[in-house]
C-alpha cells in the first residue's frame, strides 16, 4: 500500500450489512485469540456464524446498525463498526475493526464517531464497549471518546478434569 492516505467510502445499513464483515470479523475474532491469555478456547470455537446469530437474536425488539469502510480505489471492506440501542435506551459497541494496513488513517475514529451519533439520533441514554481481556491497548482509543473502565466482570473457566 501506497503511503499516501486511502480514500475511504462510508456505508451503513442494518443486519442485512452483517455478511459484508465476516472476513474482517475472522481477523478481529484471530486478534482476540492473539492476545487471550485465558479464553483462547473461545475465540477458538466462536465462528462469524454463531456471533451473527447471537447479535441478532440479542438484538430482538432493538436497533442494529453496521458501518462499513470501503477503500475507494479497491473496494474492499478495510473496516467496520457494529453498534445497537437495546429497548432499554442501551447503545453499545458491539464490535469495531479496522484491518492492520489502514489503521493510523482516522479509519476507526470515523466508524465509531458514526455509531456514537447514530446512538445519540436514537436517544441511546446510556453507551458501553467491551474490551477483550488482553486488549486493554484499545483503553486509550476509547478514552478519546469519553468510555474509561467502570468495574471488571470476571468469568468463571469451565475445566474438564
């Protein structure tokens, strides 16, 4: 890749988008695993499949929203940001990638942006993200838009001894 900045497109829509990410989903999904210490076994056996299903089912009664960067010049998909309001006025960051040769461009800063004003539009009373355990490097990326740490939820490893 050029070092000049891509031209990067916008486009967004609800779950019919979800397909589109399933390639940039595998590569955040590889990202996890990369950095779990503890949970390497689930991110071994979640697929695009079971999180599409357990967004969507999560998502019953709510809103959804998928924004996707395209490079202009390829269109390929080089990013993605997945948001939702629950019933409850809940918004929340489901899941936001951008692949590793666009980052530093503003790319993930603009997918987020058009969530959080999506939320805001939709009168979201409250916003959250997860961060994965081992990934706490994205801490500083959050904290631009004002999310810092509340409380750690621990999760209980099943053993099989």
């Amino acid at each position: 890749m050029p070092n000049d900045t891509p031209k990067i497109c916008y486009i967004h829509g609800d779950q019919q988008l979800l397909g589109s990410i399933a390639l940039l989903w595998k590569e955040l999904n590889q990202h996890h695993l990369n950095l779990s210490k503890d949970f390497k076994q689930y991110y071994q056996q979640l697929t695009f499949e079971k999180r599409k299903t357990s967004l969507l089912e999560k998502m019953k009664g709510g809103k959804i929203r998928v924004d996707i960067a395209v490079d202009h010049e390829t269109g390929q998909n080089v990013g993605y940001c997945v948001s939702s309001i629950s019933q409850c006025k809940s918004g929340e960051i489901e899941s936001i990638f951008v692949a590793v040769n666009y980052r530093g461009f503003g790319v993930g800063d603009s997918l987020l942006r058009k969530a959080l004003e999506w939320m805001d539009e939709e009168g979201a009373e409250s916003k959250v993200v997860e961060v994965g355990a081992g990934n706490e490097e994205a801490f500083g990326f959050y904290a631009r838009y004002s999310f810092l740490p509340r409380k750690t939820v621990l999760k209980q490893i099943q053993t099989h001894e």
